[in-house]
C-alpha cells in the first residue's frame, strides 16, 4: 500500500533540480567572514557600513583561488569598490572599481541584474592565511563577493537556498514576496510542495492501516 507513494516521493527528489543558481548563497552580517571550502562557488551578499569587510582563506594544500566582484544593477549602484588581495600579509593584488569596466549580466532563474567587475583567479595558489578586503572611499554599499568555480549543492545547501531567497530580494531592492516568483520557484517550489502532498498521503495511509490493526485486534 506505501509502497506507490515512497516510490513516487523518492522520483520526485531526484527530480528536483539542486544546483538552481551558480553559487551557494551566503549572507553577510559581520566585518569579518571565515571561508569555507573556497573552491566552492559561493556569492556572499555583503554591504559596507562605515568599515571594509574581510574574507579570511586559511589554506594547507594548494588551491584554485577564485574571485570575482559584482554588485546588483539598482538605481544607484555604485561600483567604486576596492579588492585587496593578500597571502600571509603580503599584498597579492588591488582592484580599482572605479577604473575597472562593468558588465551587465542578468541570472536566470532568479531574474536578477548585476554588474560584474574586477575579477582574479591563480589556479594553483600556494597554501597560507589569504585575506580578501573589499572597500570603498567611504565604506558605504551593496556588493556581492563570488569565490570558487565548483558548483556543489547538497540538499542542506538547497533547503537554505530557498530559506535565504526573499533576503537576496531584498537586498537587490524588490519585495521579498517576489523571491518565489521566477524559474526557482517553478523548477523548486513546485516539486517541494508536491513532496509535501506525497508526505500528507503517506501519513493519511499510516493512520488508516493503525486504524484497521486497532480494529482487527479489538475484534
């Protein structure tokens, strides 16, 4: 009798397609971020508030370090950002946004608008204590930090994408209650509701058959 159900439930979580965006989502509530698995492609949605914020790399084996700046294409937006580079205190490299050509680009499933700027990749980077710094002259602005290259989405990854969602729409100016209404939510939403419905009838089908046992065993 469960059987249908359990098959149909585990088809439609193969269904679902996990990696919806190109990066892992993060959101930045602190001057200081510590970077996990930098190979990972991850989006960190960061404003300054009167400080430069610092992205902490500790690495023991060489890796393919990759970043890029981009900010959302909003009234406003300011792409006067710095990108300062550093291993174990040494300066690697420094980006000038205010001197560096931007380009449109727009993210399909979220339909989302960003402007992409200085970007900085060392396929074999030695191992040590890297620091990226991003600025501006007066450390005011929205930006969004993108480091590795490796899509990689675990259903953990997933569930937190979709809980972070309407925060990325706001912090790209648009009501929260928009985070849904796009290629995510048809291609991910749509099959999560649908888990939950198969779920509701598993659970439907569990009481029945403790009813009929209680029955069968009273009789």
């Amino acid at each position: 009798m469960l059987r249908p159900y359990l098959v149909l439930l585990i088809q439609m979580m193969m269904c679902i397609p996990i990696t919806v965006l190109a990066h892992q989502p993060r959101i930045v509530t602190s001057e200081s971020i510590t970077v996990h698995k930098p190979e990972i492609s991850q989006a960190f949605y960061a404003e300054l508030h009167g400080h430069p914020q610092t992205y902490l790399i500790v690495a023991d084996r060489p890796f393919d370090l990759y970043l890029q700046l981009t900010v959302p294409k909003i009234p406003h937006a300011r792409t006067d950002f710095f990108l300062t580079i550093s291993r174990d205190a040494h300066r690697l490299q420094r980006f000038d946004g205010g001197a560096t050509t931007w380009k449109t680009f727009t993210e399909p499933f979220a339909g989302d608008r960003y402007l992409t700027g200085p970007e900085y990749e060392d396929s074999d980077a030695p191992p040590g204590q890297y620091q990226i710094v991003v600025s501006s002259p007066d450390n005011q602005g929205k930006y969004v930090l993108a480091i590795g290259k490796i899509e990689s989405f675990t259903l953990a990854d997933w569930l937190h994408t979709l809980a972070v969602l309407p925060k990325m729409k706001a912090f790209m100016g648009k009501s929260p209650f928009t985070a849904y209404l796009n290629l995510i939510g048809l291609t991910v939403l749509v099959p999560l509701l649908a888990i939950i419905f198969v779920i509701m009838l598993l659970a439907r089908s569990i009481r029945r058959r403790r009813r009929t046992r209680a029955m069968l065993s009273s009789g």
